[in-house]
C-alpha cells in the first residue's frame, strides 16, 4: 500500500483526473475533498462492502442452510 | 394474502406481518415490503427475511443479541425518525447472513443490522459508522460457543 503523509489543505491526484484534497483533522477524523469526473463512482467503503455481502448473502442461501443453520445452533445451545 | 417464495412456495401470510422498509436494503432499494417467516420453532434465532413484492430477495437473518452478548448501537435521528420511535415501539436488531457451502465458515454483517420496529412495522439496514463490529463476523469460531 502506498502510504502519503499530508497536512490540512494539502491534496492528491490519482490518474490525472482525480483529485483528492485533505479538509481537515480534528480528534479520530478526517474529511477529505474528491474532485472526480461525474462517471467515477465514489462509495464509503462500508457502504460498498454492505451491498457486496448483501447480494451475497441472497446467493448464498438455500431452504435447506436454513434448516442446517437452525439445526446447528440448537445443538450448539444444548451442548 | 397468498406470496410466490423460492423456497417455500406459496405460503398465506396476515398482511399486519408485513414490514415497510423505505429505503429497501443495501443493493436492494426498490424492494421495500418484507415478512420475517420463523418457521415452527419460534425461539430460534435464526429466521427468513423474505420480499412480499417478488420470489427475490431473501435472506437468512439472525437476531443481533444471540451471537453478541450485549449488541451496543447508537442510531443517528434521523434513523429514529424513519423508524417512527416516537410512536412507541421497541427496536430490534438483526443481522444479514452469508452462509458459504460449509455453514462453519457463515458470516453475518454486525457493523449493518436492519432494525426493526415491529409495532410501527418499519424497518431500516443501518450502516453504524463508529461502530467496531465487523461487515464479516465469523459466527463459528473454532472452539467457541455461540453465546445464544
């Protein structure tokens, strides 16, 4: 990974056409500025993973992982 | 009311069952009415969130509280708002499972719980910004018990 030490005010720039400024810094946070052609899409990383794991999830699952899934967990507490 | 599932066909559910979701969830937002099916044993934590709309999407769903022993959330106001709290009603947690081909290695999405206010029937996916939990909580540790 590479690794930019900026200040406040201080800025970026990715491919030539992105460009990310350093708005400030106070306590545990950080807000950045992203100046980015309208096509490139930009997503809290959460927000990304979220939807990710929840179309994986509707792929992941069957009647019968219910059945195991429940079957499992009631053992589990009766052990 | 009679709804086409995948998995199990056609089932009658009591329209009151059925929960608003405004914003719909995470990669899903134009889906915004869901029923949670139990399915006979009703103090399983394990439960099935399925569309009311369309056959898709489902999703296994567990209670927050049965993997940890304390689930802390703050919610933002607006989320309270969107949820109706001020009408009343107890918010409850649950979270998204992805269970890959050895249900061992399941995770489910802590940092992203739908929260449900079951008396005002809405509910929301909220992603909790300061939180620490995990997208992908490993439910099964190797010699762990689930805490349920």
């Amino acid at each position: 990974m590479l690794i930019i030490t900026r200040k406040p005010g201080d800025a970026f720039i990715i491919n030539e056409n992105i460009e990310v400024t350093i708005l400030d810094v106070q306590n545990d946070k950080v807000r950045v500025g992203i100046n980015a052609p309208r096509d490139v899409q930009i997503l809290r990383k959460e927000l990304y993973e979220t939807e990710k794991t929840n179309m994986e999830a509707v792929q992941s699952i069957n009647f019968s992982k219910f059945k195991e899934l429940k079957n499992e967990i009631k053992n589990r507490k009766n052990d | 009311m009679l709804i086409n599932t995948r998995d199990f066909g056609q089932i009658d559910i009591n329209e009151d069952e059925i929960i608003r979701f405004p914003e719909g969830l995470y990669g899903f937002p134009h889906v915004t009415r869901y029923v949670i099916l139990r399915q006979d044993d009703e103090d399983s934590p394990v439960l099935w969130l399925q569309s009311v709309e369309d056959t898709f999407p489902s999703f296994v769903i567990m209670d927050a509280e049965s993997i940890v022993d304390e689930y802390k959330v703050s919610l933002p106001k607006k989320v309270l708002e969107t949820l109706e709290t001020n009408r009343g009603g107890k918010l409850q947690y649950f979270v998204i499972a992805v269970i890959p081909k050895d249900i061992k290695d399941m995770t489910v999405n802590m940092k992203s719980p739908i929260v449900v206010n079951f008396e005002g029937k809405v509910a929301l996916q909220v992603i909790l910004e300061d939180s620490a939990y995990q997208i992908r909580h490993r439910v099964f540790e190797d010699g762990k018990v689930l805490s349920c």
